[in-house]
C-alpha cells in the first residue's frame, strides 16, 4: 500500500475549512429564501433550519457529520495521468484541474477517509460537487478503487457519498472505463462480504448513478436530492414536454423502489451505524440484561 | 438508392458522371468513350480511398451513423445460423431495442446481444433508434444467466446513441439497470466478446460492452459522450461538435492507442455500407478467431482477467503525444497502399 497517512485532529481541521467558511455571515436559503446564520448553518451541517432544506456539504464537513469529533485518517490514493487527452475546450483541462484544486483544496473530486461511525469503523469516500461537478475521471476511479481496497484489508465496510454530474468529459472515454473499473473493485468487496453502503446526496447523475452509485447493499438518500440517469433538461429536451414536479427527487426515487431510505443528515449516522452493525452482526444498543436474557432462552447463533 | 454524406459531395459529383456517361454508352463500342469511363472510374475509386484513409473525428461521427451501414440484425441474418431471438426481462416489458438470443456461430452455439437501430422510418420506431430502457439491459442480464449457466459465449453488437433518456425509463431505474448490467458482464464466467459495429454511445453502450475482448469497426465511434451532448455541456453551444469530436478521441485508432480496445476491424473501400457483406464477413472472421482462444481459459481465469483489465484502465495510460500521431500518420500511409481484404461468406459458415 502506498498510502501516505495523514491523521487529521479535529483542532487542525481549520486549516481545510478555509472553502466553507466565507467571510459574509448570512446565506439565503435557496429552497425557501429565508436569511441563515452562517454559524447556525455549519451546527446544522448546512441544513436550512427554516425548511430543512439539505445545502452542499464539502468533504471535511462531511466528515465531521459522519465521525462526530473522533480523529479520522485521510488516505492519499497514488497519483494518475493527468490529462491524458491533452484536452482543451474554452479552456484548457489542465487549467480546470488547476482552478478546482485551488477553489477545493483537494486532489480530485473524490476524498477518502477511514474512521468510525458511531463506533463501527468504516471507509468512507465523499465525492465534491464543487470539484469539477463531483465528475468521475481516473483520479476519482483511483481514489475509490484505493478506497475499497483499503475497505477490503481492514475488513471494514465502505460508505460512499455520492454527488456528480456523472462521466468527466475531459478525459474521454477513460472516464466512462472508470463505470466497469469501479464495479470490479466494488466485487471485491463483495466477495470479502463486507458491506457497501451508498449515500445519494443532491445531485447524483449520468455515469455514477450507472456504476458504483446504484448497486450498494443499501440506498440512502438525502432529502431532496437530484438522482437519475438523464439529466432533466437531455430528457426535457428528448420528449419535448416538461417533467412532472419531483421528478427523479430522492422521495420520487424511493417511491419507485430505486432507494431503500430518505434521510436527513441529522439522522444519518446512527442509521448508518445501525445497518452497519446489523450486516456485520454485532450487537448493537441493547441492554445487558436483554442480552444475558437472549441468551438464556435461545441457542447462540452457530455463526463466528 | 445511395445516400452521400456532406464530405462525399465531390465524389457525388464524379459518380454522376459515371452514371450519366453509362447511359450515354448504352450498346455503344466507342472506345475512347470507354476510356474515359475507366478514368472516370479510376478517379472516383482513388478519391474514395483518399477520403475515407482521412477522415476526421467528426466525419466518422457521420460514417458511424449511416443508415446503410449494417446493423446488429444484418450481422446476426448473415452469421448466425438457428438465430433464435428471445424476448424480455420477466420484469415489465420487452424492448425491442436490444436484440437477444441464441444461436450457432460457426459450429458453437452462443448467446448473441446488441443494439438495433432500424433501417427505414417503421423499424427505427419500433427499435426506439437503437436507445434501450432499462427493460433491455434487463433482459441483456437474463441472457447473461442463461449464457453462464449452459456454457455458452457472448458476442455483443454494440450500436447505440445511449440509453432512452425518458420518464419511464428513469422510473423504472435505467441507471440501475446499466450498472448491473456493466457488473454483471464483469463476473461472467463465460467470454464475451463485444464490437462497437457504429455508435459507442456512452453508459447505454457499455452495458453490453464490458468485455474480455472489445473491438471496434475502423470508422466507429466510442464515446462517454456524443459530440454534440459534449459540446453544448462545454462549449455551451451544440455548434461546436466537430471541435467535441476532435477533442473527446472517439475514434478506433484512438481508444486502440489509449489500451481501452483489443483491435480494428478494417472496413472496405468507401466504408462498411459500401461492402456490406465484406464487412459482415470480416467481423465474422475475426469473431471465429478470437472465441476459439478462449476455447481451454478456465471460467474463474476468464471474470479474473476481465477485471484485472478494466481494473487498470486508468492507472498506466499512455498520455496521446506527437510521437503517437506521427507514428500514427506513418502507419496510414502504409495502409493505404495496402490493398483490401475480402472473404467470401462461404468460408465463414462451414
Ligand atoms: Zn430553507
């Protein structure tokens, strides 16, 4: 493994919150307009305290929300050829990857963390739409592939948030090869039997929903979040008539059997640690006197 | 009936002639009118060479395209023998955008995937152009089943824009249906074999293609995206799509240099729907080549390599430099001279 392992405490994280800190105290809430408190928004892990509307949240918040105060570590997956199209359109590739390295901080669009959730260690991989529209390219394909991997010699599960526009164009059809490169690795993790678990967070199109984002044990989804296949202007445009409200939300989703669960961040780790702990089969909040209780009146699961 | 793209109008112009000049002679033995019908002919063929050894991204966007250019079925009706097509995913529907079925390639009997286009206005509706719901990668999956569980090998046509983007389609979970589809190509313990016979359209294409061998036609496109959806996301202006094509490498010479396929599979003179049959039969050559390679692999070997191999795309690239092109440049001229292959059908269908 040729991780270079960066523990980050939770006093230094300042230092990588310098995107979600801007410098003006208010934002508008997108959904119902209300003026929020920067402060509030960021206890609230960027959830509109109005109408719970669920805003962007970078990776370290992220991982705030998800490993609570404990420290995680940050894996740093091996480098990959940059710009192996020498692609230019407006502007040039390399510029973009320059500009949202600047603007994120981070590598690619795809950051990896290893920690617990509530106790049940877990990697866990945060796709940033702020970087390049979360797209999907080797550094992302890598990131992930490395990810599991390290998923897989811990034995631990992995957790991945997604939030992408799908394919990263720029790289050609090296990014669509990254749909078939990350199911390969994700059997991996199956064959370990170590549980994968999908966040949907808003949006979540195109090559990511047709690759790692659609085939998890199980599906939870952020309220309100964008989730589909065809982005809705293609698909507006396709059928020529306009789509019907909520189409391809998370609840239209969950109403049409494509994920398990709609749930709001405040909630999401400890469901997340509960399923965890269920496929894992370990005991989970019960009290001692239950226990002992259990294992009086029933036989001990043959099991490990 | 001929249909000329707008980069073969000088050669419509020529042919013209020769059509005009043909009716002229009649039962005429004017010799030099006969000469210069050969030279006429000469020319056009010299011509057709010239365009067709240099096309652009974008040229081969409208190549990849044509409507005479065999489709899915016309490879099945000309290889296949017991072609039996099944139909559904036992779920919701059947899409008729994807064909599926069994039959007999050259002795051994396989299971046969791909998208199909349509040749005239009646079949392109009832294929949906080529562009599958989720009920067709679906189905596809219901014959990979079936393929591993008596043994047999998959050989995909791959011919789409991508998947449907419609309402139903997204209801019904298209983006689930093309990664089970992707990922249930992946542990198939059977070869599978697919070639990008026209359009490489995206995730809708992949969904068939996740091969242990991918080939493609010389003037097919392979895709993550249509030059022209690229275009109007990048450029912001649908206009730009010759730029897209040139800048997306979409062309077989390039996804070859960049290791995402295993080889070309050389077109007649003009491109394949001026040979059709020729091309049909070079495909069918290739095909019976390169199943019988699989003929000892283990099944565990053949789901091990086919991951390993999409497991690396992405890791060792060969970023595309000027020594590429010129070495590129340098191995067309020498094709040019080289003359064209042709094998009857006969051969093929012992
Ligand atoms: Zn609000």
């Amino acid at each position: 493994m040729n991780w270079i392992k960066n523990v980050v405490r939770p006093k230094i994280r300042g230092v990588f919150q310098k995107r979600s800190a801007p410098d003006d105290l208010w934002k508008t809430c997108p959904a119902c307009k209300a003026m929020l408190f920067q402060q509030d928004l960021k206890k609230s892990f960027q959830v509109c305290g109005e109408c719970g509307h669920h805003m962007r949240l970078a990776p370290v918040e992220r991982f705030r929300l998800l490993f609570g105060d404990s420290s995680y570590d940050r894996l740093t997956p091996p480098k990959v050829p940059a710009d192996p199209l020498r692609f230019r359109d407006e502007k040039r590739y390399r510029d973009r990857l320059k500009a949202a390295r600047e603007k994120t901080g981070a590598e690619d669009a795809i950051t990896v963390a290893h920690g617990a959730i509530m106790d049940v260690e877990c990697v866990v991989a945060v796709q940033d739409f702020a970087f390049m529209g979360g797209s999907l390219g080797m550094a992302a394909g890598e990131a992930l592939v490395e990810g599991v991997s390290w998923a897989a010699e811990r034995k631990v599960p992995l957790l991945v948030v997604t939030s992408s526009g799908g394919a990263r164009m720029q790289e050609g059809i090296l990014s669509l090869m990254q749909l078939p490169r990350t199911l390969a690795a994700l059997q991996a993790l199956s064959e370990a039997v170590l549980p994968y678990l999908v966040l949907l967070a808003h949006p979540t199109t195109g090559g990511v929903t047709a690759s790692y984002g659609m085939v998890g044990d199980v599906h939870m989804a952020e309220p309100g979040a964008l989730i589909g296949f065809a982005g809705p202007r293609v698909i507006e445009q396709t059928i020529r008539e306009k789509l019907p409200k909520g189409f391809q939300s998370a609840e239209y989703l969950l109403d049409h059997g494509m994920v398990d669960m709609v749930v709001p961040r405040a909630e999401q780790p400890e469901i997340l640690a509960r399923l965890l702990r269920l496929f894992l089969n370990r005991s989970g909040r019960v009290s001692k006197r239950r226990v002992a209780k259990h294992d009086s009146a029933f036989p001990k699961p043959a099991q490990q | 009936m001929s249909v000329y793209l707008d980069f073969e109008k000088p050669l419509a112009a020529i042919e013209g002639e020769i059509r005009a000049m043909q009716e002229v002679i009649g039962e005429s033995r004017a010799p030099e009118l006969k000469a210069e019908l050969r030279r006429l002919q000469e020319k056009a063929r010299a011509m057709l060479g010239d365009l067709y050894d240099n096309l652009t991204p974008w040229q081969k966007t409208q190549v990849a395209r044509h409507p005479r250019r065999p489709h899915c079925l016309d490879y099945i009706a000309d290889l296949m023998d017991e072609f039996t097509p099944l139909a559904g995913d036992r779920l919701y529907a059947e899409d008729h955008a994807i064909i599926a079925g069994v039959g007999r390639f050259c002795g051994r009997s396989l299971v046969v995937l791909g998208q199909e286009k349509g040749h005239d206005m009646e079949s392109r509706m009832k294929h949906n152009f080529g562009m599958a719901r989720p009920e067709g990668y679906r189905k596809a999956m219901r014959m990979m089943d079936l393929a591993e569980k008596f043994s047999m090998p998959i050989v995909s046509f791959v011919d789409t824009a991508g998947a449907y983007p419609g309402i139903g389609a997204e209801e019904r979970g298209q983006s689930e249906a093309i990664a089970r589809s992707i990922d249930r190509s992946l542990s198939l313990r059977v070869p599978n074999i697919a070639i990008v016979i026209g359009e490489g359209g995206s995730g809708g294409a992949l969904a068939i293609a996740a091969a242990n061998r991918v080939f493609m036609l010389e003037h097919a496109i392979y895709t993550v995206a249509s030059p022209e959806a690229c275009a109007s996301i990048l450029w912001r202006d649908p206009a730009s799509a010759k730029s897209a094509s040139q800048a997306l490498k979409i062309t077989a010479e390039d996804l070859l240099d960049l290791g995402v396929i295993d080889g070309i599979v050389e077109e007649p003179l003009g491109g394949a729907h001026r040979g059709r049959a020729q091309t049909i039969a070079l495909v069918g050559d290739l095909l019976d080549k390169e199943l019988r390679q699989f003929d000892n692999v283990s099944p565990a070997r053949l789901s091990a390599e086919r991951k390993e191999k999409f497991l690396a795309m992405g890791r060792d690239v060969p970023i595309m430099t000027a020594a590429m092109a010129r070495r590129r440049k340098a191995l067309k001229r020498g094709k040019s001279s080289r003359g064209r292959r042709f094998r009857s059908l006969k051969t093929l269908k012992r």
